[in-house]
C-alpha cells in the first residue's frame, strides 16, 4: 500500500534492481547506491521550477525607483513588496510540509507552479500598489510550497550515499533565479516598462511548468532498504516524530543562523559598509558582494560533490562554518580592496556547503523517508525567520558598537553554538 508520496507500507531488501549492494550490520552500504534511471532529468525539471520562485522574488529589486514612480508607493510601503515573500515562507513552511505529504510531490509542484503563474500574471496586470501587493503574495504562496517539495523529491530520488550532489546542484536555484531576473530587469524596463520582466516571469513559468511535466516520474518506492518504513505504521503522527528529534532542532538552528548571517546579514549590509566606511563606488561595491552569490553557482555542487565522495556531511558542514567564520571575522572591518576580494571569494565558494549538508543531513537524522517533508518545513521556518531577522538587526549595533564590534557580536557567537550543537548533539547520527 502507497502513500501520496509513493511509500510503500512494507518494504524488504532485495537482491538486484535499484539496491544491487548489501547492507551490513550497521545498515550502510558497502558501497554506493546506483542512481534509479531518469533520476538526473527529473532534477532538471524539477530544479527548472525552482528556479522560478527567486525569479519572481527578485525581479523588482533593480527596478524599485520605477516601480515607485509608476504606481506612487512611498518607500515605506515599498518594502512590504520584497519582505512579503519571506513571510509567506515562513507562515507556509509547515502547512506546505502537510500538503506535500497528502498530495504528493507532482501535485505540490503543480500547486506552487501554479500560484507562481496567477501572481505574476496579476503583477504583469497590475497598475497600482494594492493589486501589486496581492500578486505578491500569491507569488510568495508559490515560493512557500518549492521551499519544501524541492529537497523532498530529490531524497525520494537519490540514495543517500549520492544525494548530497543533487542537492548541491539545486541550491543553485536562488544565484541562477536572481540573478538572471536582476539582470534582465533594467534592460526589459527601459525599453518596454517595468511590467516587461513580469510577462517575462510568466513566460518562464509557464515553459518551466511544460518541462516539468514531460521530465517528472513518481520516485520509485521502498528503493533504498536502509529507509525505516513509514511512521504511520508505528501509529504515530509525522510531525510529532520530527519535533522529538533532537537532532532536527539542531539543523533548525543550523539553517537559522545560516539565514540569519549569510543570506540576511551579508547582502543587506556589507555592500553599504563597503560604500559608506571603504569610499567603494556603489558599482565596485555591489560587484565585490555579487560574487557571493555568483560563486555559489559553483561552490555547492562542489560541496555536494565532496560530500558524496567521502561521505561526510559533518566535515563538508564545518568546513563551510570555518569560510564563514573568517569571513566575519574582517568582512566588517577590512579596507583593503584586495582583501574585500579575497573574502568575497572565500565565502561565495564555500558558503553553500552549510546548506548543502544541513539538507542532505536530514534523512540521516529523521531515519524515514515519510519525516522528511515535515523535517523540510520545520527548517523553512527557521530559514524564513532568519532571513528577516538578519535583513535589520546588524542596523541596530551599527551605532553603539560600530561595523566590526557589532558584526561579531551579531553573528559570531551564534554561529560557534551552532557548531558546538552540531558536534555534541548529532554526533551518533551525523558524520
């Protein structure tokens, strides 16, 4: 009997097929999984999708002063425009993990693709603020939903022995998505208007939606014998397994202070610091702070990569913690432009790695594939507070403490418990 989301009720390991090696006494392989067949153009459908949500997120960010102008919003009003995603991420988060749980990863995905479609199409329609606004919230509704069923579909797809690549490759979704649309934007709106880069999105959306349905297949059932059974069998509630999973919070936390430091503080603050305290222009400045973002294009599958071949997500995780330490440690202080440079590099290519190995480590903690979306969306309400959180707070210690003082005491000392939590409380499930 199958679930939604294609788990067989009882599953036994057999010779041949997708599991051709044998499971030693410990339940890890003596060598890597097969990829199942098809695995790798399912990913591309499904990273297509993806991509879609950051495109719609970001396509006003270069074209505020346009839009403003356009439809009169003043500055105060414009900022729910971008901050709305992030709360819809975070109210969806768990919801969606539940609709992805129920309905199954293609109808999810169809969903999200869905809400994506009508919002751009009513932002492409819309000509004053209020209408502008509901797009985007119907937009962020999308974006909530791909948050979730994204990494869920790769580990229904991938063994784990081998899904830390995948994984890698789709968190190429936010640098490709915004910068794609970040850079269209200004060249569509002087030549046909802001709501240019909106029909631009629905066209997007609308072949990304086609390709998906020709590339997706249902995950193959009970493919991987290490996978506990379904939770339902013991009786229990998904979610209630997952919030008695010490090790979960801990990835929760993990995922937090990433968003909090990484994708809030760094690209919210670190270009003003490099304008108002370095004397950067502002091009030179966005320049140095973009190749945090363009650098991850390869950084996390190069993570993801490691990590599949030595079969470490612990190591590949620290590593990543260790860039970012070194990175705060002077990216708040430095003057040298050389240096501002060094650390751009340092911490695009290895910054990833964070999120690559905390979602590739959640099967390992949670033991079922059935948790996962529950575990999923429990980490994008983390992942969505953070990213509020760390797009304001450094603008409150600016002042009493100055760049560098404020900076460490911010993003520091959260950073080494998270670590130490990693290292003592994941230590038997985690290596």
């Amino acid at each position: 009997m199958n679930n939604a989301l294609g788990f067989s009720k009882y599953t036994s390991i057999k010779k041949g097929g997708l599991m051709e090696t044998a499971i030693d006494q410990r339940g890890k392989a003596s060598e890597k999984e097969p990829v199942p067949k098809g695995a790798w153009l399912v990913l591309f459908g499904v990273w297509l999708v993806t991509c879609a949500a950051p495109m719609n997120m970001f396509k006003p960010t270069t074209i505020s002063p346009e839009i403003m102008a356009a439809l009169s919003i003043p500055p105060t009003s414009y900022g729910w425009i971008m901050s709305v995603f992030s709360i819809m991420g975070l109210i969806l988060a768990m919801p969606a993990s539940g609709i992805v749980y129920r309905l199954g990863i293609k109808k999810t995905f169809l969903v999200s693709i869905g809400s994506m479609t009508l919002g751009t199409l009513l932002g492409a329609l819309a000509n004053d603020y209020i209408l502008l606004l509901v797009s985007r919230v119907i937009e962020g509704t999308g974006m909530g939903f791909m948050a979730v069923a994204t990494p869920t579909a790769i580990s229904l797809w991938f063994p784990p022995s081998r899904r830390a690549l995948p994984l890698g490759i789709y968190q190429t979704w936010l640098p490709v998505g915004s910068l794609l649309t970040m850079n269209l934007a200004p060249i569509l709106t002087a030549s046909f208007g802001w709501h240019a880069i909106w029909w631009f999105c629905l066209g997007f959306c609308i072949c990304a939606c086609v390709v998906f349905l020709a590339t997706w297949k249902e995950p193959p059932a009970g493919a991987f014998a290490e996978e506990a059974a379904p939770a339902g069998e013991s009786g229990k509630l998904p979610l209630s397994q997952v919030l008695r999973n010490p090790s979960v919070w801990v990835l929760c936390l993990v995922f937090l202070v990433f968003a909090f430091t990484c994708a809030g503080t760094t690209p919210s603050f670190w270009p003003l610091y490099m304008r108002t305290e370095v004397g950067l222009d502002p091009s030179t400045a966005a320049f140095i702070a973009s190749l945090c973002t363009i650098l991850g294009l390869a950084g996390a599958p190069l993570g993801g990569w490691l990590a599949d071949r030595i079969g470490r997500l612990k190591v590949v995780m620290m590593i990543g913690w260790a860039a970012v330490v070194f990175y705060f440690c002077f990216a708040f202080s430095a003057t040298s432009i050389p240096f501002l440079f060094v650390l751009a590099v340092v911490n695009g290519l290895l910054q990833g790695w964070i999120p690559v190995a905390t979602t590739a480590s959640v099967l390992k903690v949670v033991g079922d594939k059935s948790l996962v979306p529950f575990s999923m969306g429990l980490l994008n309400v983390f992942r969505n507070g953070g990213n509020i959180l760390g797009g304001m707070a450094l603008a409150y210690v600016i002042d009493p403490f100055g760049w560098a003082m404020g900076s460490w005491m911010l993003c520091l000392p959260p950073i080494f418990v998270a670590i130490v939590l990693v290292m003592v409380v994941t230590r038997k499930v985690l290596k």
